[in-house]
C-alpha cells in the first residue's frame, strides 16, 4: 500500500513542476521519457532560445534526508544524461537545440509547495 502512495505523491510533484515551468512560459514536450533502462521525469521546450529542457523531479514531505535535490547524486545524473541524449537520438527534430539539465526540488510542507528549480543543476 505505502508503495503506491510513494507514487501518487512523487507523481503529484511531477504536476506540480509541470504546471510550474508551464507558468513560465515552456512548452511541454513529453513526461517519464524512458531509453533503455534510463528514464527522465519531464521534457519542456523553450521555444524563445530553441533549448531542450530535461528536468528531474524530486519531491519530499521532510529534510529528515537532506533537501530533495541532494539525491540526484552522480550515478543519477548519468543515466539523465543518457535518457536526453537518447531522447535527442529519436527526436531529431531537437538535434539542433541547446540541451540543458534541471532539477525541480519540491518539499511538501502541510500541503503547500516550496519550488526550487536548479537550471543546468549538471
């Protein structure tokens, strides 16, 4: 049971980062983009600098762990990288945008969101 709560919530932190880089004006591409066994959580478009956005979500209730983003250590990172440049690979109607890699720390308290997006976090 606690497994699929684990997913409602980490996938109600993927809404949340969506509509907030839609707010920013980003148009959404795709989400949970999966190559080979690499996945990443969201793809945006930003259509004004022609750039790819790549964006891992991390979503918390508590710092009992440390801050959300500190769990995309380096193994993580690398696996991103291969899922957007697998993605780029299928898509090659991006291959000539600028890539960049963000982090969207989300921690929960009492319900509300406190948003932290790290642009080209690595």
């Amino acid at each position: 049971m606690k497994c699929i709560y684990k997913n409602r919530f980490g996938k109600n932190g993927e809404i949340t980062a969506m509509n907030f880089l839609k707010e920013k004006g980003l148009k959404f591409v795709r989400s949970n983009y999966r190559y080979e066994r690499a996945e990443i959580d969201l793809i945006f478009e930003d259509e004004k600098t022609n750039t790819v956005i790549f964006a891992e979500v991390k979503t918390r209730k508590n710092k009992k762990f440390g801050e959300p983003e500190e769990s995309v250590n380096p193994a993580k990172q690398e696996r991103i990288k291969k899922a957007a440049m697998g993605f780029i690979l299928e898509n090659e109607s991006y291959s000539s945008h600028d890539l960049r890699i963000d982090v969207i720390s989300i921690l929960f308290t009492e319900g509300v969101p406190e948003i932290n997006h790290i642009e080209n976090a690595f």
